[in-house]
C-alpha cells in the first residue's frame, strides 16, 4: 500500500459509492486522482491501482470505503479549505477514467471548511 497519510478531508454521496462498487467489481482495486485541468477540473479520475503512478508531490485527501482519493500539492493549496464530495452525474468520464464509456462519470463537489479567525495578542 502506498505510504501516504489521509487528511479526511474526501466523502462520497452514496450513488458515487454504488458506481465505485461496479467499477471495482469489473476492474479490482482502483484510485481516484483529482484532475486539475481546465476542462476536466471538476472530474475526479478513476484508475486502476496499479495502472497510475502516485507522486511524491501528491497529497492524499482520504479514502472513499478502501480506495484513496488524491490530489496534486499545487492543486491541494488551492483548495486547501474545501472538502470534496465525490458524486456521479450522466455523462462521459475522463478519456483515460474507468468511468468513461458507462454513461455516467464521477464529478466533484465541494464545500467551504469553516476557517477559525486569526486569534490576536496583546490585548
């Protein structure tokens, strides 16, 4: 297993949770990796265990049941206050997502993280 350290900061609604199932059902074990392009930034890409290098640069958020979900240390600083939900919608996934071609893709959505404000001193 890979040796990152989940920051719990990754869910997924329960249709997302279903369609992983199927896709590991045909595929076996799979990892999702957050992609940070500009016409896929919302998608979050699906792929074989084995098939998709982890970088060193890559941070993992969590794990969705057993299959870790990460994401690129830039991309991660952007959106370091966010939590992402992963959930499916119709459509056609990523060209190299194991969920292109079933007609419906993983997307992801995100929340705000609640920000303590800055403590001051000297009051």
């Amino acid at each position: 297993m890979l040796d990152k350290v989940s920051l719990g900061k990754v869910s997924a609604t329960p249709a997302a949770r279903a369609f992983l199932a199927e896709i590991i059902a045909d595929h076996g074990p799979v990892l999702f990796h957050q992609s940070g392009g500009c016409c896929d930034g919302s998608s979050p890409m699906c792929y074989p265990r084995g098939d998709f290098i982890v970088g060193d640069k890559d941070v993992m958020l969590g794990e969705i049941g057993e299959t870790p979900v990460y994401i690129s240390a830039s991309q991660h600083e952007v959106w370091k206050h966010t939590d992402l939900i992963i959930d499916v919608v119709p459509g056609r996934g990523g060209m190299f997502s194991l969920d292109n071609g079933r007609e419906r893709r993983f997307l992801t959505r995100s929340t705000v993280c609640a920000v303590p404000a800055p403590t001051r001193t000297g009051d």
